[in-house]
C-alpha cells in the first residue's frame, strides 16, 4: 500500500482559479452524473415510472424476467454494492438466488413501492459516497480483494444502466412504452 504521508492533501474542492483543474473532484462529478444515468439513455428512474400494476409480474415472449424481477434484482445488487462499500462486516447473499426475488409478481402494492424506494434511497446513500472528499475513490477498501469505491460506484451505474434497458425492452414487449 503507498504511504499515505506522500498523498497530497486537497484542501479545495473544484476547480482552483488560475489553477490545474482539480481532477478528484471532476472526476467525483463524471461519476456522479454516470449514477444518475439520464445523459446516453433512459435513467432507472424514467424506466420505472408508472408501470402498470397489473402487468408487475407478467412475462413478455422471448424475455426472461418479469418487471418486478428486474425491479428486486436491481435493488439487491445495488444494495449489496453499496453495503460491501461502506460496512466491512457486509455479508453478501448467496449468488445467484439470493439477487432475485422468490415470486415473478410483487406480493402486493406496498411491496412494489417499498422495493423502488430502496432503490432510490439507496442510489442516492452511493451517491453521497462518492461525492464524500474524505471517501479516497481509488485506494482499495480494508476489506474485499482489492475492490475500490471507484470501481464500485462504476459498477452500480453499469448494473443499473444494463437492467433498466431490458426493462424498457419488456416494457414495449408489452406494449405499455409510448416513447
Ligand atoms: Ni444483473
């Protein structure tokens, strides 16, 4: 590990005037927007927004998950990204069963909400993460094998940005995109 006595300390955050370009925090913001993910597509978010309930579990042909499949999937995986982030005794749930959820419908109308509130609550705790100065993106967390907050952040935005196009695709399988 490099000795943490040679790392400069940036005391300012952005850009200095007359300055190099402060590259942290440019690159905090680059990160930022990708987590959000409305820039080269449709975000998570607009992807989402009001789906039919009675179409939550149902199958389209050719696809092999159900919008509520993909909608737990998304929330476990970002969930256990950010806790193995942020909480060194995180332990993740078994793969692959333990990142879907057991029935292709919501249980009811609480259970769809609940799931895409956590969804939201928990992008914006990665969020926070990244945009903390005192979180170093680049050096590897205590725990894991070597797995940086950089590469995790990097990998949420991916996850969500791979699901949320096959949800857009399910949705007009089904006939219910109007975009
Ligand atoms: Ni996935």
């Amino acid at each position: 590990m490099a000795s943490s006595k040679k790392r400069s300390r940036k005391r300012h955050i952005g850009n200095k005037p007359g300055g190099k370009p402060n590259s942290d925090a440019s690159l905090r913001k680059h990160v930022v927007e990708l987590l959000k993910g409305s820039h080269a597509h449709v975000s998570l978010a607009d992807a989402l927004a009001d789906f039919p309930p009675e179409k939550r579990g149902t199958f389209a042909q050719g696809l092999q998950h159900t919008c509520w499949q993909l909608l737990e999937h998304i929330r476990l995986a970002q969930w256990d990204i950010l806790e193995f982030s942020r909480n060194p005794k995180h332990l993740s749930p078994d793969f692959p069963d333990g990142y879907w959820p057991q029935t292709p419908a919501p249980a009811d109308d609480a259970a769809w909400t609940k799931s895409l509130q956590a969804i939201e609550n928990d992008l914006r705790a990665m969020i926070r993460l990244v945009n903390n100065p005192r979180a170093n993106l680049h050096s590897a967390f205590p725990w894991g094998d070597g797995q940086t907050l950089l590469r995790e952040a990097l990998l949420v935005a991916d996850h969500n940005a791979y699901h949320a196009g096959q949800v857009v695709d399910l949705r007009r399988a089904l006939g219910i995109w109007s975009r």
